[in-house]
C-alpha cells in the first residue's frame, strides 16, 4: 500500500484512530442511553404509525 509509506513520516499519526473511536463509543453510549430512556408508551406508539 502507498499510503502506508507517507502516514510513517506523520508524526502524531496514530492520535486519529484512537480519536475515531472515542467519538464512536461516544456516540454508540449516547444513542444507547437514549433508547434505555424512551418512554415505552411512546415506542409503542411510533411502532404502530404503519399500520394506522
């Protein structure tokens, strides 16, 4: 791969993926807490739009 040879001469390079994944796992906990804390009346509801 050629572009192997110029994230090599990159100093700091490897700062990008572990920052990725933070705002990755940020996310993911952010949809997760919001989903656990959804009422489930209104799932229900929003689950029933289709066939309304």
């Amino acid at each position: 791969m050629k572009f192997i040879h110029y994230l090599e001469k990159i100093t700091g390079v490897s700062i990008y993926p572990l920052l990725s994944f933070c705002i990755f796992g940020l996310f993911f906990l952010a949809v997760l807490v919001l989903v656990f804390k959804t009422d489930k009346k209104s799932i229900y509801n929003i689950s029933r739009i289709p066939l309304d």
